[in-house]
C-alpha cells in the first residue's frame, strides 16, 4: 500500500468523523432547543418530554441521511428553499406523530407546538450551521 492512500485513507476517516460529530452536535442543539419549547408550551411529564425526544430521534437521523444522499448524489439542489420545505415536511410529520402520541384533543395546540419547535431548531441551525 502505497503512502498516498493511506494518507487518502486516514482523510476519509477523519472527514466521517467530523461529519459524525456536526450530526451530533446538530442533534444535540435540536433537543436543548426543541424540549424547552416543548416545556415552556405545557409539556413537562418525563413521559412527554421523552415522547418528543423520541420523535425527534426517528425525524431528525431520517432528515440529516435524506440530505447527505442528496448532497452525495445530486438529487436535489440544496439551498434555502430545498432546506426549508423539508424542514416544513418535518414539522408536518412531527405534527402527525405528536397527534398520534398526545391525541386529538390538542390537535391545533400539537400543530403550533411542532411548527414552534421546528422553527426555532431551524433558525438555530442556519445561524450555527449557514448553508
């Protein structure tokens, strides 16, 4: 082997591991965000505060692999606009799951709550992490 592909090697090992360590910090930023807002909309049993990490456990992996296909195959132009519908499909899901979690009684509260959430961890993430 070759130094220049060892050297090749060790490169693409170091950028996953960056990679793995943004995704974590952004899914990190995404909870510290989202629970207080989840808090300070009335949700503060452990069972509901672990429900919506938990729903942001399934979304938020889903969404980060859905673009990084995109940006390794070029299956969508990945700007602003991109960026921000999917995180409008997120919100949505989110919505659904919440719904399907806390029930229909608050279904238009559960709506503000996740458009709330989503927003606040999108704006967020924009300033810490600009496209």
């Amino acid at each position: 082997m070759s130094l220049n592909i060892l050297i090749k090697s060790a490169i693409q090992r170091i950028q996953g591991y960056i990679t793995m360590i943004n995704y974590l910090i952004a899914f990190a930023l995404t909870q510290i965000i989202e629970i207080p807002v989840a808090y300070l909309f009335g949700y503060r049993k452990a069972l509901e505060i672990f429900a919506i990490f938990l729903i942001n456990l399934i979304t938020h992996p889903t969404l980060n692999i859905f673009i990084h296909f995109c940006i390794t195959y070029n299956l969508l132009p990945l700007n602003i606009l991109t960026i921000t519908l999917l995180e409008i499909a997120v919100a949505l899901i989110e919505w659904g799951l919440l719904v399907y979690v806390f029930g229909l009684k608050s279904i238009k509260k559960l709506f503000l709550l996740s458009f709330t959430m989503n927003t606040a961890s999108y704006l967020s993430g924009l300033f810490i992490f600009p496209l």
